[in-house]
C-alpha cells in the first residue's frame, strides 16, 4: 500500500478504509492476523493516527476488524467473506450491517417507549 491518492474526493478516512478492505478481501491479511498499530498505518499512509481510527472504527462497524484492549487489532473476516464497499455520490460507504442496524434500532425504540 501506499499514500492517498490526493485527487480523490473522499475523506481520508474512508480512502484508508477501503485500501485496507481491498487488503483483507486480496488476504493480504487473513482471518485472526494482527493489524498494523494506528502509527505503522498512519505513516504508511501519510495521514494522521486520528484518520487511522476513524478507519478501524468503521472496519470495526462493518465487522470485518476487531479491538482487543490491549491486544491490538485482529481480522475478523477476509477474502470471499469482505464485502466490495460501494460508495456513494457523497462519498460514504453503503455497506450496512443489518444486525447492527437492528440493534440500533430497537435501542432507540426503548428509548422512546415504542419497544414491546
């Protein structure tokens, strides 16, 4: 991998999370691998380590990484199993988990008292 492509129009963020998509679904890394640390990313990159979080955060959203306090970063999925993540006009990734979307969901309903 190398640095952002500067022409590109969505936000760094979501450029690194979509190299590192392309890297799991290309096994790059496999399932249960290590990720880089946040600094290791951000230099290779040449981004911030906030842009870096922000990226592992939504990989993390779209189950496809997980955080071990502690730990570091692991794959939870790769190859065949990582989905191609389409963006659109606006620039953010139309990948939905629907589980989480349910959960979400149901939270704001007991929220609002709509829950049975």
């Amino acid at each position: 991998m190398d640095k952002l492509d500067p022409a590109d129009s969505r936000a760094p963020y979501l450029q690194v999370a979509s190299r590192l998509r392309e890297a799991l679904r290309g096994e790059s890394y496999r399932q249960g691998d290590k990720l880089p640390p946040h600094q290791a990313i951000a230099e290779e990159f040449g981004v911030s380590v906030g842009t870096v979080k922000r990226a592992y955060a939504l990989l993390q959203d779209e189950q496809l990484i997980v955080t071990r306090q502690g730990q570091g970063t692991f794959v939870r999925a790769s190859g065949a199993a990582v989905p191609a993540a389409e963006t659109s006009p606006g620039g953010a990734s139309s990948v939905v988990n629907l589980a989480d979307l349910e959960r979400r969901l149901l939270a704001v309903e007991r929220k609002l008292g709509l829950a049975h």
